[in-house]
C-alpha cells in the first residue's frame, strides 16, 4: 500500500495548481464582494458593506434569477437521466456490436466546441429554422413556435452539451453491478422489469447521483448556452454575473453573485454526498 507521504507528493503538483489557479483568483475577489459600487465613480475606497449579499437574499429580481438557475439545473439534469439511462444500459449491457458506435455517438459532440453547437440549435430552434419550418411544412403548426429565449431552447441546448458526461457516468455505474445478482432475481421468477426495478435501478443509483450532480453543477454554472439561446432577456445567475462585470462594472455586486453561486455548488456537492453515504450504508 502506498505511504501517505508518497500520495501527498503525487497530488502535490496537482493542489498547486488548484490553487494557482483556481483558489487564489477566487479569494481575491472576497475583499471586492464587500465593496460599494458608486456609479460613474466605481468602487469607493475604504467603504465596506454586506449590501451586496443582502440584495441578494431580499431583492425580488434576483431570487428569481437564482431559482431561475436551480430549476434550469433540475430541468437539465432530469432530462439528460431520462435520455441517458437506455443509452448507458445499452452501451454497458447491449449487443457488443452496438457499443463502439454507441459510445462514439455519445463521445463526438465533446468534440467540438461549446460555441459551435450553441450556433448549431439557434439554427434549429429560430423562429425560421428547421424545426419550425418542418412543423409548419407537416401542418402541424400555422405560426412559429417560440423555441429560443426561453427556458426551452436553453434547456434543450445545455440538455445536448451535458448529456455525455450522464451517460458516461451512468455506464461505469452499469457495468460495476454484478450480472449474478440480476440472474438470480431472474432465477427466481422475476420478470425482466421487475430485475429492472428492483434490482438494476437500485444498484446503478450512485452513477446516477454522481451524474445528476456533475449535470447539475455544470448547468447552473454555464454561460456560452444560456447567453446564447436565452439572449439578453432570459437570466441566469451566470449571465447575470457576466452583465454585472461586463456591462454595468459593478464589480462588488458581480462578486457577490459569484460566491452565492459557489456557495450553491458546494452545498448541493456536500448535501449529495451525505445522502450518498447514508444510501451506502443502508445497502
């Protein structure tokens, strides 16, 4: 078994850049959070305030943006599951014939750039794009549909970007589930759903809480997507982030933001793994 001492030196390159790079610019940004904003003026020297966190937690606009964003999160992360699990069963358990083309499916759009794909659904989803113009060709629909500035061209957009990483998840979580236990369910007179309720659904719930989280994170975090396909009218806490530092330059309110943000990350990530310890243990 390897030494503590040899782990700690192993990981010791990889913390250091964490923390040049990650932590340290992050913890520069604490003193500004607590900074007045004065507008045409810009930060005012030597006034320090918790207005900006206040506002956060008792302005009616930005409550809304912020379960705004958790719903996107919860909307991405259901439907990326829904999509995600027959394709993850299929890879891990179907024909192996399937699985090369499967995982390639799944793996090619991380190949291309976030930017790319975002222009590849305004393509789709404009009021004059394909998928209106289809609908309209068909007779389905007389007037376009509102795809794009939404809730539905965003989640639809990020649902694509972040779906792989859910498969992905969920196929380790698949293949790792012994094959006996299924058969002796099997064995026993069970039917191919009731296997799959009873025993495949419940084993394969850590892929499926590490996948949910990992969507989760990534979603409520995102930006290029939303500012994208929402445009400037549907916010998140992302966009308005990028609004309060780029068009206003209200730096400390932008700041703020960010480290609720962070702070919303980090509270789902802990309270997911408490729940997976206690899922652990009562197996």
């Amino acid at each position: 078994m390897m030494p503590v001492r040899h782990a700690l030196l192993i990981l010791a390159p990889l913390g250091l850049v964490l923390a040049a790079f990650f932590l340290v610019p992050v913890l520069m940004l604490l003193p500004t959070s607590f900074g007045s904003y004065v507008p045409g003026s810009g930060i005012a020297k030597g006034v320090w305030t918790l207005e900006n966190y206040l506002r956060i937690a008792t302005d009616d606009y930005y409550r809304e943006v912020i379960w705004r964003t958790l719903g996107l999160g919860l909307g991405v992360s259901l439907a990326s599951l829904i999509l995600g699990y027959p394709v993850a069963w299929l890879i891990a358990r179907g024909p192996a014939s399937w699985r090369v083309p499967l995982i390639l499916l799944v793996v090619f759009p991380m190949l291309l750039n976030l930017v790319v794909r975002s222009f590849g659904w305004i393509v789709l989803l404009a009021n004059r794009g394909l998928v209106n113009n289809l609908l309209m060709q068909l007779g389905l629909i007389t007037a376009p549909i509102k795809l794009m500035f939404n809730l539905t061209g965003v989640m639809i957009g990020l649902t694509h970007i972040y779906l792989p990483f859910m498969v992905l998840m969920l196929v380790a979580a698949i293949r790792n589930i012994p094959r006996d236990v299924e058969a002796a369910a099997a064995t026993l007179g069970s039917s191919r759903t009731h296997v799959f309720l009873s025993v495949t659904l419940p084993l394969s719930a850590p892929g499926i809480l590490a996948g949910s989280i990992l969507v989760f994170v990534l979603t409520i975090s995102a930006l290029v997507t939303p500012r994208m396909l929402g445009g400037p009218t549907y916010k998140v806490m992302a966009t308005l982030i990028y609004d309060e530092y780029v068009q206003l330059l209200d730096w400390p309110s932008g700041s703020a933001l960010s480290f609720a943000l962070a702070l919303m990350a980090i509270g789902i990530i802990w309270a997911s793994s408490r729940l997976a310890r206690r899922w652990a243990g009562m197996a």
